[in-house]
C-alpha cells in the first residue's frame, strides 16, 4: 500500500475519564483537531467516551473493519487514566 491509496486520514480519540477528571480528550477534539479539520478539510476525527471494556473492543473493531475495507488510515489517541479497583 502506498499513500495515494488512503482513501481517509485521520485521528481518533479514546477518552475514559473518572467523571470528576477534566477532559482532555474531549477538549482536544472539540478545539485543536476541529480547527485543523475546518482549516484542511482532509482530516477524519471521531471522539468516543468509553466507559467499559466491552464498549472499547466493539468500537476498535469496528474501526478495524472499516479500516482495512476502505483503507483508511487512523492514529488513534488514548486518554485513559489507570483503575483504583
């Protein structure tokens, strides 16, 4: 694969957050990434808010799947912090 076959390029963002935690993933979407997108237009972004283990694995496959059908091309950003459990 070369890079005039990727169909779409972008970033996605994991965030799992204990709710008294600020957003970071969020407000790098909602801020820096949105701009770059307005201002490009060639960027892919989506945001997801994960709160389980079950959640997380359906939507990375997902992604996985479209991915490899439409060759697209994802970083994917992590904003989780570590289980006190």
């Amino acid at each position: 694969m070369n890079s005039n076959e990727v169909e779409r390029f972008g970033v996605i963002i994991f965030e799992s957050l204990n709710d008294n935690e600020k957003k970071t993933g969020y407000n790098l979407y909602n801020t820096t990434l949105k701009y770059k997108q307005f201002e490009d237009n060639v960027l892919h972004l989506e945001y997801y808010n994960i709160e389980n283990r079950e959640d997380f694995f359906k939507v990375l496959n997902r992604i996985v799947d479209e991915a490899i059908e439409n060759n697209y091309f994802y970083f994917l950003h992590f904003e989780i912090h570590g289980y006190d459990g």
